[in-house]
C-alpha cells in the first residue's frame, strides 16, 4: 500500500526552483492542501483582463448585434490558448430599448478596434501575449458568425420595450465548464440596443496558457 505523507507548513511558505521535487503539503491534522485551478493560475500571473470604461467615462454599445461587430474581444494567437475565468458588465446608462449582451468565440483572430493590452492580475507578473481590441458601439471587427464556426458561451436579452427599469444594472458570466479557446481563435463580447446603444463598464479575465500545456 502507498504511503503518502505531506509536509506542514503553516507558519511557513515553501519556495522551490521550477523542475525540482517538493513534498506535498498538509495542514496540522494530516489533511492534505490542495489549491483550486484558478487560484494557482492567478498565483503563476496567467489571469489577464480585458477592460472597457475607465473612471466616469464608460464605452457606448451599437445599436442593435451586428455580424461581425463587437465592443470588445480577446485574441489567442497560433501556440496560446485562452480560457475565459469572469464577465463583469455594469450597466451605467440603460439608453434604447430591447438590449442585447452575448459573449462568443470563432476561430479567427480580430482584425479591427483599438488595441488594448491585458492587464495582469497578479501585479508585477509577466506581460501578456494573448491581445485584445476595446471599442465603442460595434467597433472590433470579428470574422463573420456562421452557425457551424461560430460558438456562444453567454447571452442575455430584455425583450421589453421600455428599457427604464426594467434592465439589470449588473450583468456577470462565470462559466461553470469555461471552454478552452485554442488559437488562432477569438473570445468576443457584444453589447447592444435598439435605437441607442447602452453606456456601460465591463471587464473580460481570461487565463492565458502555451497550448501545449493543453492539448
């Protein structure tokens, strides 16, 4: 039988060179420490954020979803792959009415909007190589939605035609089974209405991995 013993470590926190062994952890009952994915990615520096709307100045939606428009997207080059973590949008101004919000992914990179770089969520942590694109009212360019290329991963809708008080002023995905975007591929959000776009914050976190720690 297998005897597996784990190091204590609660008043200390180990540090050990990439490619070296270390001994499992355990706290002081003998129960073993296990870290969650996310926490360890974030740990590792390999969460990135993709944000719209800064200060009191927030990004305006087109009006109504577009074919190959969206307001702001994340790219996964060949040899990177992406995996969306969270999808945060603050609702600041719900202008025109029947809104619609949806986050999918096509295999094909942006190729229009301003560039944004992502941001680290581990401060200090290692410059992204994923890319991104921020733009207002429909401005990032995707490639075109087809039914057999195209994937939607989020989607909300107010399908009422008086959009005062009747939209969420908080809209947030954070998928239980996230899916693992290979590149060249493209994560892209749309946020829209009919007769005028709504203003809104938003934040996209994605974690970035070589694809062949994946595949």
């Amino acid at each position: 039988m297998a005897d597996i013993r784990g190091f204590v470590g609660q008043n200390t926190v180990g540090a050990a060179a990439d490619g070296s062994q270390v001994g499992l952890k355990s706290n002081r009952r003998g129960e073993l420490v296990v870290m969650d994915f996310y926490t360890q990615m974030a740990l590792e520096g390999r969460v990135f954020q993709v944000k719209a709307g800064t200060v009191t100045t927030p990004l305006v939606g087109d009006v109504v979803i577009t074919n190959s428009a969206a307001e702001m997207c994340a790219d996964a080059t060949t040899g990177l792959t992406l995996i969306p973590v969270q999808f945060n949008a603050s609702v600041r101004l719900a202008t025109g009415t029947l809104h619609e919000y949806a986050i999918k992914s096509a295999a094909a990179v942006s190729t229009l909007g301003t560039a944004f770089v992502p941001l680290n969520l581990k401060i200090g942590g290692i410059a992204p190589r994923i890319t991104a694109r921020v733009d207002a009212a429909g401005a990032v360019t995707v490639t075109a939605e087809l039914a057999t290329t195209t994937t939607r991963h989020w989607s909300h809708s107010n399908p009422i035609a008086a959009a005062a008080g009747s939209e969420p002023a908080v809209l947030e995905w954070i998928p239980t089974a996230p899916p693992t975007i290979t590149g060249p591929a493209c994560l892209y959000v749309q946020i829209a209405a009919t007769g005028t776009g709504p203003s809104y914050y938003a934040s996209l976190d994605v974690i970035e991995l070589p694809t062949e720690a994946v595949a």
